[in-house]
C-alpha cells in the first residue's frame, strides 16, 4: 500500500481512537453507538498504523509530505 497520511492526519486520528476508547471504557458510551464508534476507532487506528487510508486512495488524496519512489 501506497502511503497518503502525514503525520499531523496520523496524531489526530490516533487521539479520536483512544478518546472513543476511554469513553467506552468509563461507561460514558454504551450499547450500539460504542459498538459503531469502537469500530470506526479501530479503523482509525488500523490507518494510522498503516500510514494509508483506502478513502484518500479512492479521492486520490494524499497529506503526506514525502514522496514514494517506484
């Protein structure tokens, strides 16, 4: 996978997955919406890991600053 996430898309989005994390954990989210929000925490971490987001792929977006070379 092509990297298209800097850094700055990276820290944000791993910030919206713990802050989903410590809501879920404290009980202050519960039932289907902690479901579908620790799901797209997850997503959110899993593409920060990766440092690629299969939406920007599809939008041919990229905020990452470095360039790949083939």
């Amino acid at each position: 996978m092509k990297k298209n996430m800097g850094s700055a898309d990276r820290i944000f989005r791993v910030l919206i997955a713990i802050i989903i994390a410590v809501l879920y954990w404290q009980g202050i989210i519960t039932g289907t919406l902690a479901i579908i929000l620790l799901v797209v925490g997850g997503i959110f971490l899993l593409t920060s890991i990766v440092s690629s987001c299969p939406c920007y792929s599809i939008k041919g977006m990229s905020t990452c600053k470095v360039k790949e070379t083939k």
